[in-house]
C-alpha cells in the first residue's frame, strides 16, 4: 500500500509536467535564446552573474552539447530573474501505466522461464493458465515494487 501512495504522490508531481514531453529546447540552447531575447551580451550577463564572459562562452557550448550542470542553468536563471525547472515525465502515459508495463515484462519472464521446463499437453488450457499466472504474478509484483522494475 505504501508502494502505490509513493506512486500517487509521484504522479502528481508528474502530472505539473503534462505536455512537456514533446516540448523540444531552442536549437541554440535557452541561455543563449534567452540571453538574445532580453538583448543582453555575454559580459553584460557575465557580469550579473559576477563571472567573466569566457564562462559564459562554456556554459552556452555545455548546454549546446547537453553537458552543463543543473547548478550552472539554476545560477544563469538566477541572473536572469527566472527560475529553472526540470523533470521527468513517462514517454507515454502515466507512472502507473510505466509501472505496470514493467511488471507485466517482468511477470512474463518469470512465469515463461517456469513454464519452459515443463511440458504443456493441453495447449489451449494451458495458455490461458499461463495467462492467470503472469496476472497474478504482476499483481505480486506492483505490490512489492522491487527495484529490479527499473532495470
């Protein structure tokens, strides 16, 4: 029970976020796009931010190249009044449908791996035995909440 509320709580937080998945950043990066918007230079930006204007250079290159820290985006949005954000969110869909999906791979796995070894005579009942278990056995899982999920 403690599992799904950790969901739920997660889920709200995700769910602030909706739409954000297909948003895509500037091709120049936002500090640089936001640097032009407000009209600012390099030393003028460096200098709100009591830095010189190489690391200013270095900063727009790191996030260019997906390689700036969330302390340098946090310290440009500082200077530049904004506030920075960032998030995960599911590709599709929501934490639950993510958790569930990643169980039911699990669970199949697991049940097969079983079934594998033993031989099956009466192929359409034991699908849908099989079926019941992998049912059962998600269930199992979602209530547990391993960590191997994430794996």
């Amino acid at each position: 029970m403690r599992a799904k509320l950790r969901l739920e709580h997660l889920q709200e937080k995700v769910d602030h976020f909706k739409g954000a998945e297909s948003f895509k950043a500037p091709p120049i990066g936002w500090i640089k796009s936001m640097r032009n918007a407000f009209g600012l230079s390099m030393k003028q930006l460096a200098r709100k931010m009591l830095t010189q204007v190489n690391e200013i250079s270095i900063i727009e290159e790191q996030e260019a190249t997906g390689d700036i820290s969330i302390k340098d985006m946090v310290r440009v949005g500082n200077a530049l009044d904004m506030k920075f954000v960032y998030g995960y969110v599911p590709i599709d869909g929501s934490i639950e449908e993510l958790v569930e999906r990643k169980a039911k791979r699990l669970a199949t796995e697991m049940v097969l791996s079983t079934y594998e070894r033993i031989p099956l005579y009466d192929l359409d009942n034991s699908r849908e035995i099989i079926k019941n278990e992998i049912d059962l056995k998600m269930k199992e899982i979602m209530l547990e909440l391993p960590q191997i999920l994430c794996e």
